[in-house]
C-alpha cells in the first residue's frame, strides 16, 4: 500500500468515526424538542450526549485538517464549490454549540424552549447537508481541467443528493433515538423506544431508495460489481436488524446494529469513490483522485508518522470518556447540562 492509498484510508476512517460519533449525536439533538414532554425530561436528553457531544465534533475537524494536508487541491475544490452549503453547515453547528452552553442560563420556558428548537435546527441541517455531501462526491459535480467547481449551489440539490440528504437524516434520527433509549430509563426510555421503532421503515426505504439510485445513477456497479461484498451486506442485514431489536426491547442491540449500519454504509461509499476523492461529472478525466491531488512524499511521511502517534491517543481518550459516563440518566438525575 503506498502513502497515497494510506492516507485515503486515513482519511475513510476519519470520516467513518465522526459519523459512527456524530451520527447519534447529530439525531439525538433532533430529537430533543420532539421526544422530550417539558424542561425536566428535554434536558436529561441533552445530558445524554452533554460530555461528550464536542469530542465527536473533532473528528470532523480532524478529517478536514488530514485532507487540507494530504490532498490540498481536494481541500481547495471542495471548499471553493460547496462553500454556501459548508456556510450553512457552520452557521448551524455553532447555533447548536451555543445553544447547548446557553439553554439552561435561564430558567424562562420561553428562552429554554427556543434554545432546544436551535438545537434541533442546528442538528437537522447537517445531518441533511452530510448525505447531501457525500452523494455529490460519488455521483460527480462539475468540475474542470484545472480542478475548479464551475457549477453553482443549486447544482448541489439534485435529486439523488436530496434523497441521500434525506437518507441520512433519517437514519441519524434512528441512531439518535437508540441511543436515547440506551442512555435513559422510564417513561422516556419506553417513549424513546416508540420513537426508534416509527422511524425505522422511513430509515429503511430511504436508504434502500439511495442505494438503487446509487446503483442506477452512478459507476459503483462499474467498481464493485453486482457481487460488491460484505462490506455493503453488513450494512443491508444491519439496518434490517434494528426494527427487531427495538420491537424486542435490546436497545443495546438497536444502537450497535445501527451504528454497524452506519459505518459500514460509509465504508461502502469510500469503496465506490477510490481511488477518486471528488468525481467529475464533466469528464472522469478530471476528477481529482488521491494521486493528482496529494501533497509531496515528504509531507505524507511526516504526517504519517504523527497520526501514528496521536490517532491512537486520540482513541484511547475518547472510549475513556464514554467508559466514564456509560450509566442511564433519568429524570430524577442532578445533572444539568
């Protein structure tokens, strides 16, 4: 494996963490004005992902630095094309920052319950705008010779990337109200459960429809064949698996079987893009791939060596973290977030 695949790799891993991390996090916060009934039960929902809701983030903020680094012509394309999306994307996730630090320094229902809506639009918009995204990538935009984005915004919004919008939204949703159920007990729980078996058949055909339009609209039949591995099966018998789960009350089993849904889904998607990292719908000449678009030898050396070094630290900390706060919460906790 040369230092150009490694670091596409580096780069899948990246981006599979922060959605196994952030995916939850992203549907949890969702979910905070729709599943909580009052102040009480919305911020024992918060609680849920309060320690380590900021520690998902960084992963996103990690993958970008790695691409800045190891691709900066990918960096540059994607930034200068999606950069009305990624605008708004910003404007949400720092509303929703805010909004958890925010929402409890007053005790107005008012200010609360416009703080948890905040929340709920500043999770709803990337969790969107992620499928959006990652749909673009694999079914091209347009892009030159010279490895400019010459299309504009709308170009972004066509159907297929609407519908993988939607397609993540959803299934963040799920994960998010799995999560919910594994993290509280009661009344909430038992509800959060109800919620995760209703969102389930949505999840289900959403993905299943991007997966067709997938099949239909872009080359991965081309690169992985009609037989394209287990990676993609796990994914299939994963989200298959959660509705089971959830009518059978194992919450735990729900979670994981939607986070493997998750992950591998991601996997997937990687797979059909390498090894481009944007496609170009213009001529797949053009596309930017890990070979025309990387950094020097040198500078995936040194970078290689850090990550082997720190990726591992970074790891270690963060399943401390969820170790630490591993207990259910429920309304009667006194913690406030």
């Amino acid at each position: 494996m040369d230092l150009n695949t490694l670091w596409f790799v580096l780069i899948g891993v990246l981006f599979t963490g922060f959605f196994f991390l952030e995916g939850f996090d992203y549907g949890v916060g969702i979910l905070v004005p729709l599943l909580g009934r009052g102040d009480a039960e919305r911020r024992v929902i918060i609680n849920t992902i309060g320690p380590v809701w900021d520690g998902n983030e960084v992963w996103m903020i990690t993958a970008g630095g790695a691409m800045f680094a190891a691709f900066p012509h990918v960096y540059a394309t994607l930034f200068s094309g999606f950069y009305l999306a990624l605008v708004l994307m910003l404007v949400a996730l720092i509303l929703r920052g805010v909004a958890f630090e925010f929402r409890s320094k007053d005790e107005s229902p008012r200010w609360r319950t416009t703080w948890d809506w905040i929340i709920f639009f500043g999770s709803f918009v990337p969790a969107l705008l992620w499928g959006v995204a990652m749909a673009n990538l694999l079914r091209g935009v347009p892009i030159d010779a010279d490895m400019t984005y010459v299309g504009g915004f709308f170009n972004l919004l066509n159907p297929y990337a609407l519908v993988a919008g939607l397609a993540s939204l959803a299934v963040f949703t799920l994960y998010g109200a799995t999560f919910i159920a594994l993290k509280t007990d009661g009344e909430l729980r038992a509800r959060a459960r109800q919620w995760a078996q209703s969102l389930w058949i949505p999840a289900l055909v959403l993905l299943f429809l991007f997966a067709l339009l997938t099949a239909l609209m872009t080359d991965v039949l081309d690169r992985l064949g009609y037989n394209p591995g287990v990676v993609p099966a796990i994914a299939v018998v994963s989200i298959l698996s959660v509705g089971w789960f959830v009518r059978r009350g194992r919450e735990g089993w729900a979670f994981v079987m939607c986070a493997l849904a998750v992950v591998f889904s991601t996997v997937t998607i990687f797979m059909g893009l390498y090894p481009r990292l944007i496609v170009s719908s213009l001529d797949p000449q053009w596309s930017l791939t890990i070979y025309n678009a990387s950094s020097s030898r040198y500078t995936l050396t040194a970078m290689t060596i850090v990550a082997l070094i720190f990726v591992p630290i970074v790891l270690v900390y963060q399943a401390w973290a969820y170790w630490v706060f591993r207990k259910r919460l429920t309304v009667d906790s006194h913690l406030e977030y």
